[in-house]
C-alpha cells in the first residue's frame, strides 16, 4: 500500500507532501493554495480521516524558482519518503521536479499548473495537474475581444514558459476569430519602463492590448506607462492580475476597465467554507488547492494499491470544475466551462460572462 513509512510516534497518521510557493513572485498563489489544503484537511479529518487514520500535511516552500520547487519536492519525496506531494505551485514555471518522481512510485499533482507546459517532451505518466486548460481561457478571452470590436491587437507578456503557451494557444483562438496580431513582446523579469513599446504601439493603429506579467514592478511600470501614454487603447489579460486587483490600492487608478478571463466560479460551498475560515474570498488556486487533497484522499481510501492507475480511471467530484477526469498526460477533462470573464469596474472584478 502506499501509505508514506509511519513514524512510530505518530502511527496513526498519513503523511502526504505540499511543494507550494510561500516565498517569492508566486506567494499569493501558494498561501491561498496552503488555505484550501488546510480546509480541506481539517474537514478530512473531523470526518475521521482516512480509514480511521489522520491525514497530515508536509509543507516546503518552493521560494518561487525551479531549483527550490526542485529541492523542495526532493526533500519531500527522497527524505520524508512522501509518495503523494501535492504541488508544485506554479510547476509550469518552475519546471524540473518532474526528474525527480519520474520512473518512482509517487503521485505528483499541481494544483496551479499547465499541464500542457509541464508535459511538453517526454511526459511523465505520473504527473497530474488540476489546473484549468490554458486553452480554455485563450479561447474565453479571444471571443470577449472579438465581441467589444477589438481587431488589432499587441501582446506584452512576461517572459516565462506559462505565458510562451498562453501567447501560443492566443494566437490560435485569435486566427479563429479573425483578430490581427500586430505586435509581440517578451519582456524579461525587473523591466520597469514600457514608454517605448507603448509609443510603437500608438503609433501602428493597434485598438487592444493582452497582456501577462506577474513580477510586481513590472507591473506597476506597465500600469503606469499605460496610462501616460495610450490610456484609451483598453487591456486585457489573465487570472494573475487578479491579485493586483485586490491586494494594493496603489493599482486601482491605472486598472480600471482591464477585462480579464480567469477559472471558472467555484462551489457556493466551497466558497462559503472558504470565507468561514479565512474571512475573505477564494482566489487564484485556493479551490484546486483543496480538491487536490479531495482527490488523494479517495485515492487513499480507495486506490491505493495502484493509485496512478485510479486517479487516470476514475472520476472525481470537486468545487473548481465539478466531475472531472485525467486525461493521458495528466491534466482535467470537464464538461463543465472552464473560463469566465470579469471585467474591473470602480476597483472590483466584476463578472461580465
């Protein structure tokens, strides 16, 4: 069975690892996802755990970087000997933890990855993500565009391996919907000044602009520039910018108007659990977070003599995107839709589809 080697201290316990970003540009993602695992985690084990045995939860933070998800992950697995490791956050940016399980009897699921990103060259048969398809959102965000009359569009994103995909699969709901890509731009992390690229911009005619950045003083000096110089040519973009929406009140001048597609609304009931515990709303991955443990917990309880092969078999009921399975590389097949649209109106993320 694959229970992680019991402490003789604690035999009445199950051990399962969290690799999640606590520290660094992706914190915001970690600590809600540390909230709905341990929402979910408390309502495991006032439930009576798994088989009669207390679940319990390893934390290790992946500092935001591929070397630190990597040791995290190896310290998880190599040293607590964890064969279930919820994480890494952000895994579709911070690759290479996947060296580290391939070929071994450990279950690694993101809750806030790309599987299409992670599972690039040579997949990993036991790598799941419960991450929302990327191209669920491109599509989602071309059609908003196509519907306000947008027709000429510039991309801006953040040089990283999740927004490469994300510019990729864009690019291909954008020829769908008869959108010109005039320009694109990849900007590497700490650039501050975007009056150049901002000044091209009006002077090729563009009449929208999708952007991605998530490194903090990017973003302000994104914002900023924006709205010095070409106010008037609206913004759109991704879940990430959600955070600055919420978190800084510095931001609110420069992003008023920005429409952006994220996951799909979760739960009432995950929603109200959420608010119950942590008196805010969920955001980002908190709901992925906490039906990652959901879904290792019925592997636990049920498959766990071949849990590779009963997470890839089996359905599961969650908050984020109700019944899904896994596909052959890991990653979420639904019925449901993926995707919605807000828009951000007198400081708030108003939900406009």
């Amino acid at each position: 069975i694959w229970y992680a080697a019991q402490s003789p201290a604690e035999p009445e316990t199950i051990k399962i690892g969290a690799a999640l970003a606590l520290t660094g540009d992706a914190a915001s993602w970690g600590e809600v996802e540390r909230n709905g695992i341990n929402l979910a985690l408390n309502k495991i084990n006032a439930s009576g755990g798994i088989n009669g045995e207390k679940l319990e939860i390893i934390f290790e933070d992946t500092k935001s970087s591929s070397k630190d998800s990597v040791s995290a992950v190896q310290k998880l697995v190599n040293f607590d000997g964890l064969v279930y490791v919820i994480g890494p956050t952000w895994f579709d940016s911070y690759p290479g933890a996947q060296g580290i399980v391939r070929g071994k009897n450990v279950v690694l699921l993101s809750p806030s990855a790309s599987i299409t990103a992670v599972q690039q060259e040579n997949p990993t048969s036991n790598v799941f993500s419960i991450w929302y398809r990327v191209d669920a959102l491109t599509d989602g965000l071309a059609r908003v565009i196509k519907d306000r009359g947008y027709k000429k569009i510039s991309l801006v994103f953040q040089n990283d391996p999740f927004y490469a995909e994300f510019i990729d699969f864009f690019k291909k709901a954008a020829k769908v919907e008869n959108i010109e890509i005039v320009s694109e731009d990849l900007i590497n992390p700490g650039t501050s000044d975007f009056k150049t690229i901002f000044l091209k911009m009006k002077a090729s005619g563009v009449n929208g602009i999708v952007f991605g950045v998530y490194d903090e003083k990017m973003v302000s000096g994104f914002l900023k520039d924006h709205n010095q110089i070409i106010p008037n040519i609206p913004l759109f973009s991704n879940d990430v910018i959600r955070q600055f929406i919420e978190s800084n009140n510095d931001y609110k001048p420069y992003i008023e108007g920005t429409v952006f597609v994220e996951n799909a609304q979760v739960s009432k009931e995950f929603i109200d659990k959420y608010k119950k515990a942590y008196s805010i709303d969920p955001i980002l991955s908190a709901s992925t977070a906490y039906d990652s443990v959901m879904v290792l917990a019925d592997t636990l309880k049920n498959g766990s003599q071949n849990p590779i092969g009963y997470i890839k078999s089996h359905s599961f009921n969650t908050g984020s995107l109700g019944n899904i399975t896994f596909d052959l590389i890991g990653g979420v097949v639904t019925q449901s839709k993926q995707y919605q649209v807000r828009e951000v109106k007198n400081g708030e993320a108003m939900k406009i589809q």
